[in-house]
C-alpha cells in the first residue's frame, strides 16, 4: 500500500497543499477545548481520563489528515476513533452493567463482528457514503440507552441524547458533497464541532454516573 498515496475526500480541499483545509483543520481544535474543559472535572476517575485523552488524540489524528491527506495520516484519523468507541464500550460494560473485568472485555470485543454485520446494510441506505462505516455507532448506544432505561434511566437518557447528536453530525459529514456546488467550504467542519460536543458530552454521562456513586467500577 502506498502510504503517502493523496486523497480528496471533502468538498473544501481543492489541492495538496497543507492548508488546502483551513475550517476543516482549525474546527479540530474543539475536541482538544473539549478534553482541556473535562480534564480538570476527571479527578480520580482513571477511565474517564483516558477517554479524555484519546478525545484529545482524535483531534490530532483528524488535523493530521485534514492538512497532509495521505493513506498514512487517514490510517491516524481513524484509529483514534476506534480507540474512543471502543474504550467507551468497555467503560459502558464495567460502570453501567457491573461487569467484572473479562465480560466486559468480552463484550467490548463483540463491537467487531456487530460492525461487520451493519456496516453493509447501512451501505445499501442510498446517499450513506462513507459515513455508512459510522452509522452502528448511533445505533449501538441507543440499543444501549433502551436496555439501560429501566435500570439506570439517567444514563440511558444521556445516551439517547449523545445518540442524536451523533446521528446529526453524521448527516452534516453526509451532506458535504452534495452542498458543495453552493456551500464551497462543505459541512464536514459542522462533524467535527458535534462530534466533540457528542464524545465530551458521553464523557460526561460516565463522570456524572461515577460521581452520583451508581458506578460499580471506575
């Protein structure tokens, strides 16, 4: 694979030059003011400070790829991510259900063949894209939120709300080259800015959860 390969994926980019993105690389600051804001709040919850930090991360990694767009720097978009969801997840299995440490990894590891199986049916849903590789995310807290809604309906309201914001960053990462022939910057800058609310919002419904003391683990 050729890891320096360019790619133009979004509507602003209209060459190969570092700042070819400058709104969707400067909007990737929000998750680094999100986890800079949650940071300070974290104290003694070590699960929900490394969730603060890998927030962090997936802005550096998304401005990595918003300035070079190369195979290499998507590859640092994307893995931080992955590292969100599915550290979150575990985080969901231990505070939200009381589960001991190897069910809980175990479930966490389900994440996988459940993206698997989705993935392709979101990529039937017509003018999807690319961003049919996220959709089981929104859906995967909301079936979360609906079993955690008689158990803990705090929670599982906090998860329902995260899930709508996600589902509305993801129309605006949807929608940005469509807009493009009348918005030139695209919506892709409007996915970042909610999709830091959504991730700090998550983090949040953990830490509020913790410090409520109905967490079980930390």
């Amino acid at each position: 694979m050729d890891w320096t390969r360019q790619i133009d994926s979004y509507c602003e980019r209209m060459g190969p030059e570092y700042w070819a993105e400058p709104v969707n690389t400067l909007t990737n600051l929000a998750f680094v003011i999100a986890a800079a804001t949650l940071w300070p709040r974290l104290r003694g919850l070590p699960l929900a400070q490394a969730l603060c930090v890998v927030l962090a991360v997936i802005g550096l990694g998304s401005w990595l790829f918003h300035t070079h767009a190369t195979a290499w720097a998507a590859l640092a978009d994307v893995l931080p991510i992955l590292a969100f969801i599915l550290l979150y997840i575990y985080v969901a299995n231990r505070a939200f259900w009381g589960l001991g440490l190897w069910p809980a990894l175990g479930l966490t590891a389900l994440f996988f063949p459940y993206a698997a199986a989705t993935v392709p049916l979101f990529q039937m849903v017509p003018g999807l894209g690319g961003s049919a590789g996220y959709a089981p995310v929104p859906l995967l807290i909301l079936v979360y939120a609906f079993l955690l809604r008689h158990r803990l309906p705090q929670v599982a309201r906090g998860l329902a709300i995260g899930a709508a914001i996600l589902i509305a960053s993801l129309f605006f990462r949807t929608i940005d080259e469509p807009v493009c022939s009348v918005l030139p910057i695209g919506t892709h800058f409007l996915w970042h800015l909610l999709n830091a609310t959504m991730l700090g919002w998550m983090i949040a419904v953990y830490r509020r959860h913790m410090l409520a003391g109905a967490g079980t683990r930390r």
